[in-house]
C-alpha cells in the first residue's frame, strides 16, 4: 500500500472520541438515522437487487416514496458519462423535487446490481512505468525501516519524496467508488481528481479547508457475492439490534506498542496506524462489552483462531483474506488493505469484504482501488461512535475524511449493534 506522508485521519484517541459524541450526519445533530431519512436507490436492470430492496424497505419500514429506481448496468464498472446519465442524474432529479431544500433524505442506499466503481482516466504507458519504478523503490525502502522498526531521517524523506510523487500521479485519475462520488450528488461542481475533504470528518472539525463541500449525504451499501449474503446482512443485523452483539473483539496489530511509540508525535505512517489500532483496541476494552484479544505480531491471526468474532480490525495482507474468524451474528469489522473491495461479485477473488460477507460478518467496508493509508476511517472514531450508539451509516460518515475517493461501506445503514434497550424493535 502507498502511504502519503502525512496520517492525517490518525488523531490521538482523545480528540476523536470528543468527536463521536456529535454523532452529525448530512447537516444536523440528531439521537440517529431514521428509516424515513433514507433514499432507496435500486437497479431496474438487477431483480436481486429489486427483491433484496421491497424485503429491507419492509423490515425497516422506509417510506414507499423514498425510492428511485433506474436503469444502469449490472457489471461492477462503469464509465464516467453513463454514471452521470443514469446514476447521479436520476437521484439528482429525485432530491430536486422532493427533497429541495436537503433536509429529509440524509442517507443514500445502494442495492445489489448497482456498479461498484466509476471510472477513470488512466495514465499513459510512460506515467505507468514511472509508477512502477517509484513503488519498486518505495518497497526497497520501507523494507529496511520495517526490518529496522525505525527510520534515519534520510529514509523518511525519499519515502516520503517518493509518496508524494505516486501520489500526484495517481491523484490525477478521475476514478472512485460510485458510492463515494455519490455522497456529493446534491453538490454543482467539484473536482474530479483525487479525493475531496469531508466536512463531517470528526478530523476535520474546527478546521476551515479549501474546497470542503457543503452538501454532503450518507452513503452506504446492501451488496455482496449473491442474493443470499444480502439478505443475511439484513437479518443478522435485526436480531444483533434485538438480541444484543455478542462475542470477542479481535485487533492485529503489526508490533507491540512502546511508551515511546504511544506518546510520540514523530512516527511513520505505519507506526501511526498501528498505534491506532492499539489505542482503538483500548476504547473498545475499557467499554466492557467485549473481551479484547490484541495480537502485536506481524503475523496476522493464523486460520481457525479467532471464534465468536463480534469486531475486527486489523492489518495486512493483500487482496488474501486469512480464515481465522467465525463471526458472531452482526458482526462488525475491517481489513487495512489496499484493495479489498475491488469486487463483489467476483468467485475466484479473495479480497477481504467480499470474503468477509461470504463467511458472515454484517458490516464491513473497504476501498475499490489504491486508497492511501489515511484515506481509512479513523478506527477510534468509527468504534467508538459504534459504542456509543450511533447507526453503521454515521459511524462511518463522521469516522471518513475523503469522499469522490475509494471507500465503500457495506451494511444496513440504520443497524445500532449498541443501540440502548429501550429503543430495540418491538
């Protein structure tokens, strides 16, 4: 994975859980998501994704009007030009006409058969080859600070040379994930290479930043490999909101945390990852409601390891999902990775959501393409506010610093695994 110099979604603990409390999504601060704050948006073309959405609309009891169904294809790319055409201009008129002014429909749901990614401008072959030669040097370096566990000066500055160059090449394509370039459907014009500060982004709070967009929505996901693990979700999620999410919470960090590496401001992007994890794995152990199992190896967790897997996190292998779970019914969880929601659909792939809904967690999310370390959800943010009791979709909205980029969130967006006692379903 390419790391940009600077995590700037890796804040200390601290800061971020004061954040949580707001639990803001799309322009006003509210006790949570409402099924009536929803926009249904399905796929003409996909009968799966039909059914899966008259099934959710029920059991949730979204109103029969927040639906817009279009017409698109069914593949998991799609170009720039139809995504204008048939995705964002239906849903743009729909949110024009009923909903002017942007205070009713806070959140966006994609169902099953809508394309997963929106198209690009790729680089020429010269621009390809200087990439490559760029991340063939990166790998050299980062391999002696990692044997190292530390870095001289001069190897943090040609990394973070080198990254910077990657990343201004890369940045200059146009793709995204169309739930991600959705989330500013409401907005006239932005740019469409690289990634766009969100200003729910608990990160980015206080902070006046150039070319912040104002008109943001929630966006999230029903999808996965069939019919069937769409359906799971959704009702996993109902009897975790009804029964209570029960089970471990399962953290891989990569190296053991010092008190030097827990308190410094000076650390590499991987340190200050890991640390995060470290400290994620803090909140949710000092919460009691799970027992926390935190592995400090670089090995991730071997295969058969970790039973009754409520909450993941952890880090990294590459598009190669380790079975080491059994989840608990409702769980919740996230591999770092570089490109572990490249696809849905695909039965050879091995990437980690889609290997992750197949085996049964309820929520997961990952990035379509190369992402960049900080482009992540702040973990500290996106568990706490899940403890807290705030719904998956504003979890993930206040816990993401980039839209027009490469996450994805898959799930029901209304499930509260904490959500308190009295308020579960009748």
């Amino acid at each position: 994975m390419n790391r940009a110099d600077e995590p700037c979604c890796l804040l200390r603990a601290a800061l971020l859980l004061a954040a949580v409390a707001l639990l803001v999504c799309a322009g006003a601060a509210h006790a949570a998501l409402k099924p009536e704050q929803l926009l249904i948006v399905v796929n003409r073309a996909s009968p799966e994704g039909m059914r899966i959405a008259r099934h959710y609309m029920g059991e949730r009891r979204v109103p029969p009007q927040n639906l817009v169904l279009l017409r698109t294809t069914t593949n998991e790319d799609i170009g720039r030009n139809d995504y204008d055409k048939e995705i964002a201009g239906p849903i743009r008129t729909f949110l024009a006409q009923q909903d002017p002014a942007g205070r009713r429909i806070l959140c966006l749901v994609l169902f099953y058969g809508m394309p997963l990614r929106v198209g690009s401008t790729r680089p020429g072959v010269l621009d390809e080859l200087r990439i490559l030669e760029l991340q063939k040097q990166l790998t050299t370096l980062k391999g002696e600070a990692e044997n190292n566990q530390q870095e001289t000066k001069s190897i943090k500055d040609e990394i973070a040379r080198i990254e910077g160059e990657i990343t201004r090449m890369n940045m200059a394509r146009q793709g995204a994930s169309v739930d991600s370039e959705l989330a500013l459907v409401r907005e006239e014009a932005y740019p469409l290479a690289g990634w766009i500060p969100n200003r729910y982004f608990a990160g980015f709070q206080g902070k006046n930043l150039k070319g912040m967009p104002q008109k943001v929505m929630a966006v999230c996901r029903l999808d996965g490999p069939t019919e069937a693990s769409v359906y799971r979700v959704i009702n996993d999620s109902l009897f975790a909101e009804e029964h209570g999410l029960t089970g471990k919470a399962y953290f891989d960090a990569r190296w053991p945390e010092s008190a030097e590496t827990k308190e410094s401001k000076d650390l590499s992007p991987y340190q200050a990852y890991d640390r995060a994890i470290h400290s994620t794995a803090r909140i949710v152990e000092k919460s009691g409601r799970f027992p926390v199992v935190l592995d400090e190896h670089e090995a991730l967790f071997p295969a058969g390891s970790a039973p009754d897997a409520a909450l993941y996190l952890g880090w990294y292998s590459l598009g190669k999902y380790v079975d080491a779970f059994t989840w608990s019914r409702g769980a919740v969880g996230y591999h770092v990775a570089s490109a572990e929601c490249t696809t849905l659909k695909n039965p050879a792939s091995t990437v980690w959501c889609k290997s992750m809904l197949e085996k049964g967690v309820a929520a997961t999310l990952g990035p379509v393409s190369e992402p960049y370390l900080q482009s992540f959800p702040a973990p500290e943010v996106f568990f706490g506010c899940l403890l807290s009791g705030g719904t998956l979709a504003e979890c993930y909205t206040v816990s993401n610093p980039f839209w027009s980029w490469q996450m994805v969130l898959i799930g029901d967006p209304l499930y509260r695994p904490f959500r308190p006692l009295l308020e579960r379903r009748d």
